[in-house]
C-alpha cells in the first residue's frame, strides 16, 4: 500500500515512522507545507519514507492519506481525499467546531469513501479487551468508571493558542472512548477548570487543569480529569467499576504513580512521558486497522459520525466551566 502523510510535524512524523516499520506499507510519502519539512524528515527515517511538495497529485496516486495537520486544515483535506475516492485516516478532532463536523460528517456518508477518525485508543489493546468484557457482561452493569490524562510538560506556547483547548484536545479521547465502551448516551454533562500551571492558558481562555462529570442515561457515572503537567510523566488510565469486575487500562509498570504503601507501584526511572510511547501498540494497530479498512476486510470501529457526540460534549464541558451549571445533552432525561 502507497500512504501519504500530510503534517510532518508532532503527530504525522510519529505516524510516518511507525508506517515505515510495518511491512503492510510499501511506500510512505509526507508532505507539508513548511519548507523543507518533509524532506529532512524523510531524509531522518530513511527506508520507505519519501516526500513530495505536491499535495494535489500525492491525494490522487495514494491509497490512503492520513491527515496529521492542525485540526483547522482537516475538513479542507477530508474532503480533497473523499472527491478522488481515497480513504482517510484523519487525526482527531474531525473538525474545529460542531457547526462545521455538521456538514462534513453527511458528505463523508455520502462519498462512501472510509474515513477513520484517529481516536487510537478504539485501537488501544487493553482498551479493546476492556470492550470486549463489557459487551461481553463479563463485567456486568457499569456502576462508575474514573479516567486520568495527563501530561507529562505543558506544549509548546505556539501550540496553545492552537490547540483548540484542553476539552477539545486532550480531554476528547475520554469523550469519545467511555461512551463508546459504556454503548450508552451520555445525557448530562457537569465540568470545572483552572489555570494553575502557565497563565498562557488564561490568556487564550483555556485551562490548563479539569475536571468533568458525566452522567449517562443508565444512571452510570464517570468522572474524567486532564493535567497539562504531571512531574511524574505521563499518566493516563482508567479504571472501571462494574457489578461483577473492577477493571484498569493503563496501570503497568510504567504508570507514573507513586504509592506510599510498603507494596505499592513506584515511578520508575522508564515512567511514560509521552502519548507517543504510552499508546505505541494503539497507534500501530491503528494503521494496520486502517489498511485493512482500505481494503475493504473490517468494518471502520471509528467512523465519523462518532465525532459529533465527543465533540458536542467537549462543547458542553465548557459551556460548563463558564456558566458553572450542570449541561444536558441528548436525550433521554436522566433516570
Ligand atoms: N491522536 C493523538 O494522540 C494526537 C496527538 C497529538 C496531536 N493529534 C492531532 O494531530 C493534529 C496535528 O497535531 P501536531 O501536534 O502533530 O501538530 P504540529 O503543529 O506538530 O504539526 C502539524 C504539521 O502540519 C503542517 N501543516 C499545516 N497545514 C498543513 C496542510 N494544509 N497540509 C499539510 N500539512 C500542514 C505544519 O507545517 C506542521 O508541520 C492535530 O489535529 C492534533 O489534535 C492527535
């Protein structure tokens, strides 16, 4: 398979090097806007990794694009790929706003054309099995789940202003991946935030610290919190409560938490700092998923329409934070 890359950058370049590594791919080819960029970052993986400064004509010739750009660019490059038929593997968020995942999402339906939205822990191998138990009843009526995701170094100050926010960008995997594993509406939606790491949050009307409530139409709780800084690493996990199992994702012997028990989990000198490292095996089955949705053998476990629920309720988290109210999303009412 012929893969192009758009976004040589955090992201695409992760991407680019984990598609050289699989056999799947014969060749990889990155663009990016940026002079130069592409270039020195095929030129630093080397192998089956090219690049072009031909965006139109790469869509047209490839067998599959993933979009790694900033979400801004998304929707634009979704629908290039979706007009010539080539199947796309589109980083998340879809889109920017809700407004603007509305007219996107009924065009991809229509183009028939697989769009795979990057939420890698639908990808994930525990996350998966933790799926797999639940709509299995192997773990019986979920009571509550708990969900940590933080950051190991706030990014870059550049990033910020572009990043959408935390609920947007970060928070959203938890937003798309519960309800996905729960198989239920969220119907109500109660979160706070602060600024307790860099005042450049503030300055852009974010937060760098929150937390968020959801109730679903079960009567089930989860309670999600995101950390731009975690001095221990990079710490994101979950952990289920159900009436026959209590479950975890994410609590290895690199989990960045220190107990204070005699027999507890220590951070270790290897502790997560990354999504990059954290979610490796996510982000390679994520591609390999990919290409076989390309080519017609599984169905898509992360299809666009799933990005307007975690995105609506990434706006209503802050809608949240900034009346101080409890929001309602969907429908039924609450038990
Ligand atoms: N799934 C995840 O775990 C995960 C993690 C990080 C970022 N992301 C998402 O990936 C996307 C990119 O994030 P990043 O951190 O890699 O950003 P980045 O700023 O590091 O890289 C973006 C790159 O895209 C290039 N670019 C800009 N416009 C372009 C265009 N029209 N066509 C091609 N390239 C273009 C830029 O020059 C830059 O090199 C964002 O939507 C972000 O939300 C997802």
């Amino acid at each position: 398979m012929r893969i192009a890359v758009a976004g040589a950058g955090r992201i695409g370049t992760m991407h680019a090097a984990n598609l050289a590594t699989l056999e799947e791919f014969d060749e990889v080819v990155l663009y990016d806007p940026a002079p130069g960029r592409a270039r020195d970052v095929a030129a630093s993986l080397g192998g089956t990794v090219t690049a072009t400064d031909d965006l139109g004509a790469l869509i047209e010739s490839c067998d599959g694009l993933v979009v790694a750009t900033p979400t801004g660019s998304h929707a634009e490059l979704v629908r290039a790929a979706i007009t010539t038929g080539t199947p796309v593997l589109c980083e998340k968020p879809l889109a920017a706003s809700l407004a603007e995942m509305r007219e996107l999402v009924p065009e991809i339906e229509a183009s028939g054309v697989p769009v795979v939205v990057g939420f890698h822990r639908r990808f994930d191998p525990a996350t998966v099995e933790l799926y797999r138990r639940l709509h299995s009843g192997e773990a019986g009526t979920v009571y509550h789940v708990r969900a940590v995701c933080n950051d190991a170094e706030p990014p870059a100050r550049e990033f910020i202003a572009g990043s959408g926010g935390l609920f947007r960008d970060c928070l959203i995997h938890d937003l798309d991946v519960i309800p996905w594993l729960l198989g239920e509406p969220v119907v109500e939606v109660y979160a706070s935030g602060s600024v307790l790491v860099d005042e450049a949050f503030a300055d852009i009307g974010d937060w760098d610290n929150v937390v968020a409530t959801l109730r679903f139409a079960s009567g089930a709780h989860a309670l999600l919190s995101a950390s731009r800084h975690d001095p221990a690493g990079y710490d994101c996990r979950m952990e289920l409560f159900g009436s026959r199992d209590t479950l975890a994702v994410g609590m290895d012997a690199r989990t960045p938490l220190t107990s204070l028990e005699p027999d507890g989990p220590r951070v270790r000198p290897n502790a997560y700092q990354g999504f990059q490292e954290r979610y490796r095996p996510a982000y390679i089955h994520e591609m390999l998923t990919f290409a076989a949705i390309a080519a017609g053998e599984v169905d898509n476990p992360s299809p666009a329409r799933d990005s307007l629920r975690s995105l609506e309720l990434a706006e209503a988290c802050e809608q949240s934070v900034h009346t101080g109210l409890p929001v309602r999303v969907g429908q039924p009412a609450p038990v």
